[in-house]
C-alpha cells in the first residue's frame, strides 16, 4: 500500500504474513493454507479490518495481508484507512461477501492485490497467497529507479501544430529505446492528446479517472492505468469526453508526475501551454524544458513571452528551444537569424520538415524517430535526447557534489556548463 514510510518500523521486524479474519470459520478456513505455506498458523487473529487498521498502527506491516471486510459498513472507505496505517510494499488480499464487480474494481485501484468472495476455497485461497508472495518478491519499479536521477522533460509547443507532441512521443521513445531508461510519457492534453494515437494505442480510462478521482492515485494505480507501448515505454493520454469541460485544480497532475517519478527513469510531459498557464506548479519538479517552435512571426512572439514565463515561474530548468518543421527549400517566414534575434538566443536544435516522414510515421503508428531511422529529422532527435539525458546527469551530479561538500570551482563550471545548450549546428 502506498503510506508514507514510517522511521522505526524497519522492515526487519516485517512478519511473511499476517491475518485479521471476521469469524472462526474463515480462521479455520485460512489457517491450513497458511501452515502449507511455511507461514505461522498464529498470525490469523480476529477482528477484521477494524483490529487491522488498529494494530499496523502500531507495528510493523507484514508481507503479505489478508483482511476480512465482512464486517465493514463502508470498503472502500475502511481500506484507505488501511492504506493510512499500512507501509509501502504490502501486498494485501482481501475478502468479503458483496458481489459487486464496481467494489472489486474501487478497491484494486486503491492498491488492494485480490478480493477474495466468501465462501471460498482452499484453493482460491492457495492461488491467492501465492501469488501476493510472488508479487511481494518481484523487483520493484523504484529500485532500478534509485541508481540514475529521474529525469523530468516538459515539453511545451509554443503555438498549436508547432509539433509538440511529435517531438514528445519520439523523446520519450528515445529515452527507453537508445538510453535504456524506462520512461513515462504523460500527455496533459486531456481532451485532444495524440500520445495514445502516435504510438497506435487506445488511451484508455486511466487519466481521466485520475483526473476525476486524484485520491486514487498511487503506484499501483499507475501501474495499472499506464498504457504499454513497449517494454519501457507507457503512456497516459486520454481522449476525455468533448462535451464536459474536465475540472481539477491540477493537484491529480501534480500526483501524477511525483507518481511517475518513483515508477520511471524518466517522465516526458506534453504540456499544452494553456495548462502551463493554468497549473504553473506542474512545472516545479522539471529539470528540461524543451520549447517547440516554428520559425514564424507569432511563434517568436510567443518563444519570448514562454522564455521570460519560464525564467520566473521554472528557474531550475534548463531550457532547449526546438524549431520544427523548418523548410529545407524556399523561404522561411522568417530567416533563423532574424528568429534567433528576436528572441534574443540561440535556436538549440533544428528539426527538418518532413512530410513524408510524418505520412509514414503516422501510417505505421511509431514515433517519427522511430519511423525515421538514419533520416536527418531523426539525428536530430537523437541529439535533442542524448542532450536531455546528460543535461540530467551533470545537474545530478552538481547536486550530489554540493551534497558531499565537494565545492571546487572547477567542478561547478563544468556542471553549470553542461546545463547550458551550446550553440546548434547550422
Ligand atoms: N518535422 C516534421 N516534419 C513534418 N511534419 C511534422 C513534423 N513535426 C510534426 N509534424 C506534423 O505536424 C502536425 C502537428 O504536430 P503535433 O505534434 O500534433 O503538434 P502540437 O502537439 O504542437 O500541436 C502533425 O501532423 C505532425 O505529424
Ligand atoms: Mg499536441
């Protein structure tokens, strides 16, 4: 379950198993099956759920938990209380008398393992605590997450059809594919988002019930809502319904991210720019900031007030200007130089225009990177995404500098250096 870690109950003391059953008939139903499966018959105690809630208050939370609901007026409700008392890393089985697959489902999302319908028999109970066991045992997401920093990367499309979300979905597949880093990819486009779409998947209902439901939001949920796109990439995009404006105050966003954070290497945002407006402490947690631009009059416009907009409200970030779709025959709207000008900075990286590139990548349902691979607007890409990637590691590594006392100029100046894009190729 997902409570805050509590100091002093290590997990030396944790118990393999511990029990809170409603009567003596399901006492002496579990206790067989528990002696089976080398666990002490005595950790079956009384009282359900409300004995439950009351002693991990005050213990150590065991492996693996069977409660008993049957005597619980209000489930769901009782099982955040649970959640409350409970250390993360529990696995916890539950079992009651209501057959209502819309309970079963509530408390999975709450981070319950299996509900278990009474009566039940040895065998369902058998499969049951095998495999809470087999969950327990399995490595956990945020254990390979400790050894690398996380790495945030909002990125934020200067005006609409700019590409933004072209240059996220292929970043965060870069991330997995070319760095090895499990990555997440939350599309904060809640009615119109392409996340799902590029990479040729249905959204799903994950963001939107997050969205509607932000106090459901924990690992597990994550786990759970997260759509695959392969074996390091998931998506969380919706296409919420048109004709409801979806209200949150950005708090189920906010969770998302730190969510992510702990379950992922790295978290790729598409961040449409009204909701930077909106939730402007989405932005607080961000390392990069990649701005995507096109090289017109109204998107450097736009690139200046973003750049002024970032500097005050995201000052930890680093910021890459991206121009994309940029001709490579005729005249541009406005020339790089002017552009570079009028923004007062470099233009960091150039991404071609490419229609039959995009034609293909959306034809094949891949990331244009992807789809792309050895194209121009492809190295581009992958330059974009080592940059990102080793922006990360040296602001890490500055922190880790300053943490250990380790104060040598030298070494401040090749952090801060490395934080800032150097001049893009022409
Ligand atoms: N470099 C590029 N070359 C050609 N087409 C592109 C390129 N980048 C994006 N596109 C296309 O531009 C359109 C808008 O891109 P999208 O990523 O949805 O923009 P945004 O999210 O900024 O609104 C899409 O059809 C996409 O395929
Ligand atoms: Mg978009």
């Amino acid at each position: 379950m997902n409570a805050p870690w509590t100091p002093g109950r290590g997990s030396s003391t944790r118990e393999p198993f511990v029990a809170f059953v409603c009567d003596d008939a399901t006492a002496d139903q579990v206790r067989p099956i528990v002696v089976e499966l080398g666990w002490a018959a005595d950790k079956v105690n009384k009282g359900g759920l409300r004995n439950a809630v009351q002693t991990l208050s005050v213990s150590a939370s065991p492996n693996v938990l069977f409660v008993d609901l049957s005597e619980s007026g209000d489930p769901l409700n009782d099982i955040n209380s649970l959640a409350e008392v409970c250390e993360p890393g529990t696995v916890v089985i539950a079992a009651g008398q209501v057959n209502d697959v819309r309970l079963y489902r509530d408390l999975v999302a709450s981070g319950i393992q299996d509900y278990l319908l009474k009566p039940f028999n040895p065998d369902q109970l058998r499969e049951a605590f095998s495999q809470a066991q087999a969950v327990f045992n399995a490595p956990k997401h945020s254990e390979a997450a400790v050894e690398r920093p996380h790495l945030t990367t909002a990125i934020v499309g200067v005006r609409g059809g700019a590409g933004a979300s072209t240059v996220a979905t292929s970043l965060a597949w870069l991330f997995g594919e070319k760095h090895g880093r499990s990555t997440a990819m939350l599309d904060l486009d809640i009615h119109f988002g392409t996340g799902a779409l590029a990479l040729d998947l249905e959204p799903g209902r994950g963001l939107t019930d997050a969205i509607e439901n932000p106090s459901r939001i924990d690992g597990l949920f994550i786990e759970r809502a997260m759509v695959r796109a392969n074996d390091k990439l998931a998506v969380l995009s919706a296409e919420a319904p048109i004709h409801q404006a979806m209200l949150s105050d950005g708090s189920a966003f906010f969770q998302l991210q730190e969510e992510m954070k702990s379950a992922f290497e790295c978290t790729v945002v598409d961040l449409p720019r009204n909701m930077l407006v909106q939730h402007p402490h989405l932005m607080s947690d961000v390392q990069a900031t990649v701005l995507v631009t096109e090289m017109t009059l109204a998107a450097a416009r736009d690139v200046i007030r973003l750049l002024a907009w970032l500097k005050s409200n995201a000052p930890q970030s680093a910021v890459f200007v991206v121009a994309n779709r940029v001709p490579t025959a005729g005249i541009p709207e406005i020339s790089r130089k002017d552009f570079e000008a009028s923004i007062e900075r470099k233009v960091d990286f150039v991404i071609p225009l490419d229609q039959k590139l995009a034609a293909q990548a959306a034809k094949l349902g891949k990331p244009l990177a992807e789809a792309g691979k050895g194209a121009k607007t492809s190295q581009a890409f992958l330059a974009l995404a080592s940059r990102l990637v080793s922006a990360a590691e040296e602001s890490a590594d500055d922190t880790a500098a300053a943490a250990s006392g380790n104060k040598s100029l030298l070494g401040r100046l090749g952090g801060l250096k490395a934080m800032m894009p150097s001049k893009a190729k022409k």
